[in-house]
C-alpha cells in the first residue's frame, strides 16, 4: 500500500529550516547521520532571516563585567521565575560559544573599536549584550547556517509542510506531508525526529509574523502525545508599526530603543517613568506593551492609537548605519523618515514563550525519539523573553537537540511505518475538497477577531470563556471549510490545513491562560492582577486526552539547584515579587 | 486622517496558469492608504481567488520571497507602494521571466540553489585570532545584505535573453562569492572557479543588476568589477605570472 507513495528515509529528520532547525541539521551531519531538513517555505526565508536587533551572550566585549551568571539572573527575571532554569542557565552559559561558533563558519558581525564582535543594549538585559550585524542579525545567521549546512551533505525539502508525525508504539517512526508545488504525499522514515517549525503568532490580527507560523509544530507534537506547556504566555511586541494599514503589526526592532530610542505619548511625556522609571524605554517587553496600551485606554495615545517612537536626536548618519532596514521600511511604507521625525509603534503578536516540553539536556519531549528546539520549544523563557534571547536559543538547543536526536537515531533502529496512520492522514488532508462550507479565509479572520480580543494583552475571565466557547464553534466551521481549485500550489487548501493547528493552539492559550488566575510577565489578568509567588511552582500542561479531547493541567517548576540560587541572592529583592524559590 | 483613496479602485491583470498555458486574469481591488501590491494579491486570494499561488515571508523586504515583476519591471511586491502607480491604468503583475513558472505567481528557483552549492565555503585562515576591524568588513556587510530576492539573476540578460544557466552563475553568486573573497580571515581561492565554471567573463557589465538590487548592493561596481580584475591580475598580467614563476607561488 505504501508503494504508491514517494517515501525518504534519513536517521534523524528536521523538520524546519529557521535557525534552531539548521543547527540542528548540522549537528546532527556532523555526527555522522544521514540527515533530512524540511521546511513550508524556500530554504533562507523563515522567521529567523527577519530577526534584526541581536543575539544575546554575554561576551562581556563591551561590558567587561558581563557574565554567564549576570544573563542568567536577567533571563529569569524576564521570566519571572517559572524558566525551566536548567534551559536558562545551559542558556547563558552556552550561547558565547555558540556565537563564536557562527563567526568561525562566516558571521560578519559589527566591531568594536578593538575589532571584536561588538554588542549593545536591550530591553531587560543589565549589560550590553546583543550581538548584531546592524538591523538584520536574523540574515546574518540564518544565511551563515544555510552555507554552512548545503557542504555537509543535508538533503533538504523546500516548500513542503508535514502534516503528521508517524509512530509505531509510543515511538516516533518519521512524518507525512504534502508538496506545496504538487499536493502530492510524502512520506520521511526517520529514527528521530526534530521540530523546529518556529511560533505560533498567525491566529492573532495583529502580528509581526508570517503566513508559516500557525502553530504546527505544536499541533503536530500535541497529536503524536507530547505535551506543551506555558501556553498563555504569548509575546507582545511593544513596538510593532500601526500606520498604514497594510503594513500594522511589521515588527520596529528594539535596537530603536537600544540605539537610544525613546518612547512618548501624545502630551510629549516619556511616560515610561510611570511604569518602570528605573529601566525606562528599555524595561521588558511585557511591561512596555501594557504601558501603551493603558496609555491609550486614558486617552494619551499617538494619532493612530500607539505610541511614538524617536531616534532622529542620534542624526541621520548614525540611525541609517545602526538602522538601516528600520530606515528603509519607514521610508518606503510609510512615508516616514525616521532621522528627522517620530514613528509611531503598538503592540504586535510576536512570540510565543510556550510550547513542546523537553528536557533540558537533550532536548527530548516525552515521546521517544522527538526532539524539539527553538521557538517552538517551551520553557526557557518562562512567563516572558528578553529581546535578542531567541537567537541564542536556537542555536544553543538546536545544537543540542541536532546530538541527543542524532546519538538516539545510532541506538534506535527504524521503527515501523504504520500504513493505518498514513491512510487517515491522507484523508484528513484531502477532505476539504468535497466539503461545502465557508471559504478558509474567512474562518482565519473570524479566529483572529476572536483571539486579539479575547485573549490578547490584557485578560479577563469573561473574556477568555467567550475565546473558548468561540473556538468550539470555530473548530467546527473549520472542518467544513469549502476549497476551491486543484492541489497543485494552492494557498486556501494550505490554509485549510494551518486552520487545524490555530485552533487547536488557540485553545491551548486560552485553556492555560483561564487556569492562571494571577498576572506573571506576559500574561495580564486585570482580574488578577498581581502576581502570587505561589504560582512560581508550577507551569501550565496541556496534553491530548484519550478521547481526543484536551486536558489541562499543572507541571511543576523543576527545582533549582543551590549553585543556581546563590547566582540569584543578590537579585532577592526582585525575585520574591515573584516566587518563594529562595525563601 | 482623511483617506484620499477610500473611494478608490486598482484594476489588477495577474497571470493566472502553469508553465505550459496560463492567461493574465483581471481583478479589481479596492485601495487603502499606504498599499503595496502585496496587500492587493492577498486581498484577491481571499475574496477572489483562494488558489492563487504567490510567495511572500516578511511583508517588510527582508526575506526576498516576493519577487515578481509589476508592469514588467522585477520588484519585491512587498515593498511597491500603489500610490507610484498611475491607478487609472491596470498594474500587471507577472511571476519572474528567467525561471520556470510553477503556477501562477510562483516559480522554480531551485537552480539558483544548486549554482550556491558549488561555491567553496568559508575557509578561516589558521591561527587566527578573530580580531577584524569595521572599516576592513564594510565591504563584506555590503555583500551579505543580499536577501536572495533573486530579481538581479531574472534581469540578467546572459540569463533571461541568452539562458546560458549551467555555464553562468549570476550576479547574486557573484555577489556571495565577492564577499567571500573579500573577507579579511577567508583563506580559500576562488578566482579559478569564478572564471571556468561560474563564467564571469560572459558579464559585460551592463549593470541592469545593480539597478534592480532591492539592498542596494552595487553588485557590479563594488563585486564584478573586483573580482574580474583579481583575475586579470592572477591569469593574464605577464608580470605577476612571472613573479609566480619564480616564486612559485600560487
Ligand atoms: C520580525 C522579527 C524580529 C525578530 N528579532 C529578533 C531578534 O532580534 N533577536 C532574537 O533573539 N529574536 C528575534 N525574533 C524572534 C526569532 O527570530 C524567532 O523566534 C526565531 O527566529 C525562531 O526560529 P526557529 O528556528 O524556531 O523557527 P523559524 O526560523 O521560524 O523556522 C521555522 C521553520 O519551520 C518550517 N515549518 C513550519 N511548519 C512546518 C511544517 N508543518 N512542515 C514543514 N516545515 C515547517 C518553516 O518553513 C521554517 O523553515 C524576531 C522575530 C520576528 C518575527
Ligand atoms: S552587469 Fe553583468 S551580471 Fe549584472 S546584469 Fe549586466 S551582465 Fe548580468
Ligand atoms: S544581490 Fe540584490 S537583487 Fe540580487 S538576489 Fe541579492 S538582494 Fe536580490
Ligand atoms: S515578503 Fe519578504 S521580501 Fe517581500
């Protein structure tokens, strides 16, 4: 039966090609296991390829006093404590090495004076830490990779989206997908599998992300068993574009800010004083988000109903070399030029701190043989992540995932392809062409209405019920959807399919986020709004149910080692706002 | 803001088809403030025509996914605002000419890929201590702006006019190969490569490349032209080939 399919067959398959995705890829190669990559879009343009502002290590090349323990203790303050700390410290102990690694493959950074990799300031880092090639560190990277692994022998799949991970058992045994260029299957034996599909951020109107981010990754680990944790905390950029229409929710890089950017509303006050006068325009993401937002709730916001953004005090020499992709995209789309004026920026759907639950080591999730890393990964960030940590991330677990994932597949033989398996994913793809129900498109604007203002920046009760009992008729709709046309590259058949795994990742926000009756980083409950450091023991756990229904539950915060305790004493003050660990 | 567009209509004609038949398709698009011709392709596929196949990432020309060419010029269709347009004519948009078309606005790229692929990596010199100053890398940072939009391999006559594809890599290649070898630690050589295989010496520096980078990389001036006097100076220049000689140096 399966003879009628074109099938691959590698000891470790990747599936995705952002940064986590080709370290691991290479990892992986060097070890010396055959190695497929896949991913929805051509090789070089995921997510990654639009990061702008850094990547965050702590070189100390600018910041002699710069250390593992400092980033450490930012990252969890960021957090506010539910990191899985084990992730945050293999983190900023890890990442300098990593960014060396990349500069060693190509990596053209900007220089210090002495000719080092120069590195500047971000939003809730103490030190100057992001390493950075201008306003397109996300290229920089991603292209470095690329290069790197088309030499090692990767077999690469463009413009391909697996649509389900195959198992025998409990165990992994490869995934199925279709050709966006064809609609034909394809199936990938594997011994091991990585994901690293990226966010999540496309069920939400407005958002700095692409078509690719509808959750995948998740969905496709969610109904192979695994289970995904911190779902509620997704981030709001604070500073995405609002004005013109066309382009609200592209993301302003917070380099604007680190270059020295400063924020104002409409009276000309800089009223970050009011909710973080110590950090100022450059507290954390979460905080600056909420502080437009209620400035604009009490009337104070810019004329399109954000905020505004100034650099134009640094000349124009200085904004156009430091922020030279900034310049252009004002310049050209909205007719802004940002050496001589204000921007003017709110709030954009941007990351999602969630995800599948690995271990810390090895990157493994509960299912043997999958492997998750990158964004799509849950836990290092906690309840909210610094700016420029993401980078660092990807490469970090990526690598690591790339050699437990690689070491599994020399231990493991082939587990076997269920046929089962395959005749209902194939169906599942391809009923939509008989249905008769509502254009795709449309149910995708319906779930995006729904979420941005249910359960966005600031949360209530109320209101996320009214996400969830929206989303049980969504799901329905949505199963209906009619498609027009033939397989053959085909974006509403495609959307179809990515409706799915919105939904279903919708839920699990909203489900995650009516269990956290208190405010922690990212998730604002105005029911609730204080954070209760009882709350810092336990992390968010959404799994499928037998039934196939979804079950909510708690995980507890693994328990920090004393070595990392004492790293965090002299941050007591901050750190019992939130959480009982060193009491 | 009053909107002087709110009123307005764009009349669109969109090649619709696969590579062996394929018609310009004519759809109307209403018009807001600050539109690209991006906004209008997807305001089509979701109220006109949910199949139609287009590429696009970032929505900001940053990923190089979008390339098309609008009234048969190659442009990211992210970043073509609709107000450089005279709206009372129709803006026809049309997949790139130079590569196979797949289906409607999407076309296959892949051989660019593979041209990539044969270029030898990054080498590091031994020994050293990765000290680089900025002013010795602003050549390099030029180069590696390069968001693989592939518009200047489209208007590349020896590639559009004269489809010399497998002897001929390209001034995007170029450009990736230029910072290569203008990287102050990369210990690899390349000139042979980029005379023999690559075909270098069919670029007669028209310079149409240069003018459609959407980076602004000046792909001829500050790439092509070095590279192809590093050659003349390896291969052709009588005096330095007798140094070599004598020095036996490579
Ligand atoms: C505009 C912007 C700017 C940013 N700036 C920064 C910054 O300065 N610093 C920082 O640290 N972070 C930044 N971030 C965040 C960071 O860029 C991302 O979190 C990170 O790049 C994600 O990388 P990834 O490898 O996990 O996934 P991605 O790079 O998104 O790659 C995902 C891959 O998975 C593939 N894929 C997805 N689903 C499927 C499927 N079903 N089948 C097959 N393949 C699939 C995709 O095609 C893609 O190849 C920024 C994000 C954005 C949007
Ligand atoms: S300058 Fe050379 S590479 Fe560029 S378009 Fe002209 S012939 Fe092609
Ligand atoms: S050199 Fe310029 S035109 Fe050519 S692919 Fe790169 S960005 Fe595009
Ligand atoms: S969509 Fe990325 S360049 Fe146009």
């Amino acid at each position: 039966m399966l003879d009628r399919f074109e099938i691959h067959e590698h000891d470790v398959l990747v599936i995705g090609a952002g940064g986590a995705g080709l370290r691991a890829a290479i990892e992986a190669s060097a070890n010396g296991v055959s190695v497929g990559l896949v991913c929805k879009s051509l090789l070089g343009k995921a997510h990654t390829v639009m990061a702008e502002g850094g990547i965050a290590a702590a070189l100390a090349n600018v910041d002699k006093e710069d250390s593992w323990q400092t980033h450490f203790t930012d990252t969890m303050f960021g957090g506010k404590y539910i990191n899985n700390f084990k992730m945050a410290e293999l983190h900023a102990k890890e990442a300098p090495e990593r960014v060396h690694e990349l500069e060693h493959w190509g990596a053209v950074f900007d220089r210090t004076n002495e000719g080092k990799i120069l590195q500047r300031a971000f939003g809730g880092h103490k030190y100057k830490r992001l390493s950075h090639v201008g306003d397109r560190t996300g290229l920089e990277m991603i292209r470095t990779l690329q290069d790197k692994g088309v030499h090692m022998g990767i077999d690469v799949y463009m413009e391909c989206t697996v649509t389900k991970l195959l198992k025998d058992g409990d165990r992994i045994s490869g995934a199925f997908g279709y050709w966006r260029e064809t609609g034909k299957f394809v199936i990938f034996k594997a011994k091991s599998v990585v994901l690293a599909t990226g966010g999540m951020g496309k069920m939400y109107k407005i958002t700095s992300n692409s078509w690719e981010y509808t959750a995948d990754g998740q969905a496709l680990a969610y109904n192979a068993g695994a289970e995904l944790i911190d779902c509620e905390f997704i981030q709001f950029h604070p500073t995405g574009m609002i004005w013109p229409p066309g382009v609200s929710g592209i993301l302003v890089t917070e380099a604007v800010r680190g270059e020295g950017g400063t924020l104002t509303n409409n009276k000309g006050e800089r009223f970050m004083e009011r909710y973080d006068p110590k950090l100022m325009d450059l507290s954390t993401r979460d905080v600056v988000a909420r502080a437009i937002y209620t400035e604009n709730k009490e009337g104070r916001g810019s004329v399109h109903g954000g905020a505004y953004l100034d650099i134009s005090h640094k000349g124009a020499d200085y904004v156009k070399k430091k922020l030279p992709s900034m310049y252009h995209q004002f310049k050209d789309l909205a007719d802004v030029d940002i050496t001589k004026g204000p921007m003017e920026v709110g709030p954009t759907c941007h990351y999602s701190m969630g995800g599948v639950r690995v271990e810390a080591e090895t990157a493994m999730s509960c299912v043997p043989g999958l492997f998750a890393a990158g964004e799509v990964a849950g836990g290092m960030h906690g309840a909210n992540r610094l700016g420029g940590n993401s980078l660092s991330d990807l490469v970090v677990f990526g690598r690591r995932a790339g050699l437990y994932a690689s070491e599994f597949a020399k231990k493991n033989s082939q587990a076997k392809i269920n046929e089962k398996e395959i005749e209902s994913s194939e169906k599942e793809v391809i009923s939509f062409f008989e249905n008769s129900g509502e254009n795709p498109y449309a149910v995708h604007m319906d779930l995006q209405d729904l979420m941005q203002a249910n359960v966005g920046i600031f949360r209530t009760e109320n209101d996320i019920q009214k996400a969830i009992n929206g989303l049980s008729k969504l799901k329905e709709k949505a199963k209906k959807v009619k498609i027009e046309g033939s397989r053959m590259y085909n974006p509403g058949w495609h959307m179809a399919y990515d409706l799915q795994n919105m939904i279903m990742y919708s839920e699990a926000i909203a489900r995650s986020a009516i269990q956290r009756k208190e405010s922690r980083g990212a998730h604002s409950r105005i029911d609730y709004p204080d954070p209760n450091p009882d709350d810092a023991t336990w992390t968010s756990l959404i799994k499928l149910g037998t039934n196939g229904e979804m079950v909510v539950g708690k995980a507890p915060v693994i328990p920090m080692s004393k070595e990392l305790k004492e790293v965090l004493k002299n941050d007591e003050g901050r750190v019992s706002k939130y959480s009982n660990l060193l009491k | 803001m009053a909107s002087p567009y709110r009123m307005k209509n764009a009349k669109f004609k969109v090649y619709r088809g696969n590579a062996s038949e394929g018609q310009e398709v004519e759809y109307t698009v209403p018009v807001e403030e600050g539109m690209v011709v991006l906004d209008a392709i997807h305001y089509i596929q979701k109220n006109q025509a949910p199949d139609l196949a287009v590429r696009w990432n970032c929505k900001a020309a940053k990923c190089g996914s979008c390339s098309a060419e609008v009234n048969g010029k190659p442009k990211l269709m992210c970043k073509s605002r609709l107000d450089d347009f005279n709206l009372d004519e129709e803006i026809n948009v049309r997949p790139m000419k130079s590569f196979p078309i797949i289906k409607d606005l999407a076309c296959d790229v892949s051989w660019n890929y593979e041209v990539n692929k044969k270029i030898k990596p990054f080498t590091p010199k031994e020994n050293t201590n990765w000290i680089m100053k900025q002013r010795d890398v602003d050549r390099v940072q030029e180069f590696r702006k390069c968001i693989e939009c592939f518009a200047c391999q489209n208007v590349c006559h020896v590639i559009r006019d004269h489809d010399l594809k497998p002897k001929f890599a390209g001034p995007r290649f170029f450009v990736r190969v230029a910072g290569l070898e203008m990287h102050p630690l990369d210990a690899a050589d390349r000139l042979s490569d980029l005379k023999n295989d690559m075909g270098i010496g069919f670029c007669n520096i028209t310079k149409c490349c240069t003018e459609v980078c959407p980076e602004d990389i000046h792909i001829t001036d500050n790439a092509i032209i070095p590279l192809k006097e590093r050659i003349v100076d390896k291969y052709y220049d009588p005096f330095k080939m007798i140094f070599r000689k004598i020095f036996g140096m490579q």
